[in-house]
C-alpha cells in the first residue's frame, strides 16, 4: 500500500530531478505509477522502430516487454537466442536498433544519471548507436548529489545485481558474499565500465521516464 507522505515527497523530488534532466537536454517525464509509465513508453515509441532492451529487473517489473510483444512490434531480444554465438549477434544487432529501453543504476538530484555494466552493451547503447533511449527509473534511484549516486551504484545496485547473475551463472565475485563492493578485479566483474551521462546529445535522444513506484534496485 502506497504511504501518501512518502510519495508526495518523491513526487516534488521527482519534479525537481526531470526540470534539471532537462536543463542537460534529456526529454523527462513524471509518471506517478507502473501504469502510466508503460503509457508514456507506448507513447514515444513508433509503431515502424525496432526496439531492443538492456537487461534490467525495472523493465521486467514494470511488463513493457510483453506489452511490445502482444502489440506486435518488431523486436530484437538476445534472451530469445538459442545459442551464444545467436546472442552475441543480437546484441551487437541491438546497438543500432531504432528504440533501447533501459533503466539507470542511479540518478543524482542535479540530473546526472550512473550506470554499471560488465560487457558493456547497455552502456554502449545508451552512450552511441539507437535513434533513441528510453530510461525508466523508479524514484528510489534518486540520489543527493553525484558522489551518492556513484556510491549506490557500485555497493548497492552492483551487489544486487551480481547475486540476481550469480543465480543464473555462478560468478563467485566478493560482493556476493559481502553484500557491498570489494572493487574487484574479476574475470566476471560485472563492474567494467562505470557510466556517467551528464548532457543527452543530440537533445532528446534520451528519454528518461521517472515512476514514482519501487522499482528494481
Ligand atoms: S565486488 Fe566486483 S562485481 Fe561486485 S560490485 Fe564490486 S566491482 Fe562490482
């Protein structure tokens, strides 16, 4: 059950962080809830793009991938490949799609937004190559300042995501035990590249819908 008090101050938080996101050229929306969310995807993306997807428990939470399905986009989807040489095609594929839905690890108040990744794919794409990004972020990745959201990406998100992988393929990296990061230097770090996007150019190519939900970690 939603606590009023707490989403009426993520609300104003949230306000404040899309008028920053775009002073620095991102297309922001507010969306109060899951619902309207996926609306406001429908809504920015063209019936004639190809769409593809980073890997993010916000995007699975939220639905948006079956609603694209039922509604007959084309899609590119490397969790669809029945080998790894299919996926590593689909991913490299995924790079010039004309629509990426993604989420961000953590976003500070002054519109910086940090991303995590260990191939680098998603970061790839947000950084180079779709027409358009489309960021979907709960108001929980709402950090202070750019410190804060580096420090949430790297022990909180990071640590999550590395046990919801290690459940998939064992990667036995020290965060999984401890809970925070220990910096390492893995072969299955899933900590390679650390992304910071400060300016979205061209303006508007990233779009980043901001739901006042939990969502993801
Ligand atoms: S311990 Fe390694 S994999 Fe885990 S969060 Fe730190 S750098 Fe990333």
């Amino acid at each position: 059950m939603k606590n009023e008090f707490i989403f009426k101050r993520n609300e104003v938080l949230a306000k404040d962080v899309i008028d920053a996101l775009i002073k620095r050229n991102f297309d922001a929306f507010y969306c109060e809830d899951i619902k309207s969310a996926n609306e406001k995807i429908l809504e920015l993306i063209s019936k004639e793009d190809v769409v593809s997807f980073g890997g993010s428990t916000t995007l699975d939470e939220i639905g948006i991938k079956n609603i694209l399905y039922d509604k007959g986009y084309k899609i590119i989807d490397r969790d669809k490949a029945k080998s790894t040489r299919e996926k590593q095609e689909l991913t490299i594929k995924s790079l010039s799609c004309d629509t990426f839905l993604m989420s961000a690890n953590a976003i500070s108040k002054d519109g910086q937004i940090v991303n995590i990744d260990g191939l680098g794919n998603r970061v790839a794409a947000l950084c180079f190559g779709p027409k358009k990004v489309i960021m979907v972020c709960s108001v929980n990745k709402i950090e202070s300042d750019l410190d804060c959201a580096i420090k949430r990406a790297r022990n909180y998100a990071a640590p999550i995501n590395a046990k919801r992988i290690d459940s998939i393929n064992q990667m036995n990296t020290p965060c999984i035990l401890k809970g925070s990061c220990f910096d390492c230097k893995s072969e299955t770090s899933i900590c390679s590249q650390i992304l910071i996007t400060r300016l979205s150019r061209p303006k508007g190519r990233i779009n980043v819908i901001l739901v006042n939900e939990e969502l993801g970690f």
